[in-house]
C-alpha cells in the first residue's frame, strides 16, 4: 500500500492527532535531488510535518515551510496541501556527516539552530497567514512542537522519522502529531506523555510494519483512538510551464528583450522536482506582447 496519513480524535475528544507513512514520497523526494543521508532525514521530516500540517487546512488553501537554521544543508522548503500533496527540497542536497553521538544522522548539524522556522498559509485571502519561531533544536521534531506551541497556541507533540539504506534509499519515513484539545484533563496529558516516552522512536515503527493507524494506536491506547478520515500522500509539483511563463511575463518587457537580445532563448528549472523548461526566441517574442510593462 501507498504513503497515507490518517486524521483521528482520541480519549473522546480530547486529543486531535494525525500520523502518516511517507516512505515512497521521501524516497522520491530522494531521487529526483539524489540526497545524502543527512540530508534526506531533514528533508524529510520537513516534509512529513508538512503534509500532515496540510492537512489540517481545508479545500485548495496551502501551506509553505521554511527551515532556515544557517547549517550546512542551507534552506528546506516545503510546500502543502488539504489533498495529501508535498513537494521539498533543499538548497544543499549532498549534505551528510558522521551518525551523532546516539548513532542516529546528524541532522542537528547539517540544519544548525541559529536560525527560524517559519510557517506560511495560502487560504486563498489576499493576506497570507504566517507564524514564525526560532529553531530550538535543528532536530526538527522538537521545533514543529516549539511552534505549535508558541505560534498557534496548540500544545503539540511531534514525532518525525526517516531510516536510510546503505545505497541512499529510504528504508522507512513516517510520523506523528498530537495535539490538547481545551480542556484536556491533566490525566489525559500525563497519561500520554508517559506513552510517548517509552515508546520506540516512529521510524522504527514504521520500519517494523505499522500503519498510521497502529502508530496512533501505540501513542494513544487501542480502545481510545477514533480514525476520521485517511488520505493519500504523494510527492507532487505544481510547475508547469505555463507558470514559469507567467513568471517571465511580469518580468516585464525590457528584461524579456534583454534575454531575446543576449542569449536568443531561455530556460527555467523548477526548485522542487527538476524539471526543466525551455523557451525558443518565438516564444520569447510572444511572451513580450503580453508583458503590460
């Protein structure tokens, strides 16, 4: 079965949480940048919270995440939506270091902590919605909680994972969040903090075969978890190059000329999956008609 993430409510109420597979859509994350391993496990984690914090939106609003922690692997970016969709990457994919200190990739080091993390969402409003934080930890999990916590106000526990093969493969990438409803009991909480604790890490959970489901389901108790709704996720890129022409066109007519008169065509590449465009001097020529300026 495909990546997946389910929507769930748990102990009546009281907890809102959301787990998912993301194996494949790191793995081909993966591929189409040819990560290193330190650099796959940031990126996807990024990417996992990403498409899980997509899903908490509604219809066609978006989020974006940025990761700017002035590390080696320079920028994540991140982008979402309410339908199970994620796209990353990051500005310095061959990034990768020795395991850290608990034989785990250093993911710390290749984000570094003097930076932000910084949430951007798209509902569809002239004005865009967005919250920012400082990094805390560079491990990433620990930060999406830090801004849950300070920038929506939501107490939140987030859980992301990413396991590697020797060949640069994703082995397995999944992860957690848990959010207090108001008015969560005291009970509740420590009762789930306990849980959290002596669980396994949710990377080896997903390496041992379980679902988003049976994730939530170790975190929060069998009897107490109520599935909602379950959706796919895909690593899917919005570009086309309708959209880099329109990007071309507001660049207005005098650029456009100078790239007809220096170089007699153009070629664009998107960020996020590689893929590149090309533009003959015709096109180019067209392109400048429309231009309003």
């Amino acid at each position: 079965m495909g990546d997946y993430l389910v929507k769930a409510l748990a102990y009546n109420g009281q907890i809102r949480a959301y787990a998912a597979t993301t194996t494949e859509t790191v793995g081909e994350a993966q591929r189409l940048h040819y990560t290193w391993p330190t650099a796959s496990a940031a990126l996807g984690r990024a990417m996992t919270a990403g498409v899980m914090m997509g899903a908490m939106q509604k219809g066609e609003d978006k989020i974006t995440i940025k990761v700017e922690g002035g590390g080696p692997i320079g920028i994540i970016l991140v982008d979402s939506d309410a339908k199970g969709n994620v796209r990353g990457y990051v500005t310095n994919p061959q990034t990768h270091f020795d395991l850290n200190e608990h034989g785990k990739l250093d993911v710390r080091r290749a984000v570094g902590t003097d930076g932000t993390l910084s949430v951007v969402k798209d509902v569809g409003l002239r004005e865009h919605f967005s919250g920012q934080v400082p990094l805390i930890s560079g491990e990433l999990g620990e930060d999406f909680t830090y801004y849950f916590a300070n920038s929506e106000q939501t107490p939140s526990s987030v859980g992301l994972g990413v396991l590697v093969n020797p060949d640069n493969t994703i082995l397995a990438a999944g992860g957690f969040i848990i959010q207090l409803m108001p008015g969560a009991s005291d009970e509740v909480i420590s009762e789930i903090e306990k849980s959290i604790q002596s669980s396994p890490p949710v990377s080896k959970l997903i390496n041992d075969g379980l679902s988003p489901e049976e994730m939530l389901q170790q975190y929060l108790g069998t009897d107490n978890v109520r599935i909602l709704d379950t959706l796919p996720v895909q690593f899917r890129c919005t570009c086309s190059k309708e959209r880099f022409a329109n990007a071309i066109i507001s660049l207005g007519k005098q650029e456009i000329q100078e790239m007809i008169d220096e170089d007699g065509k153009a070629d664009a590449q998107c960020h996020f999956c590689n893929r590149s465009y090309h533009y003959t001097k015709e096109e180019l020529e067209e392109l400048k008609g429309e231009a309003t300026q």
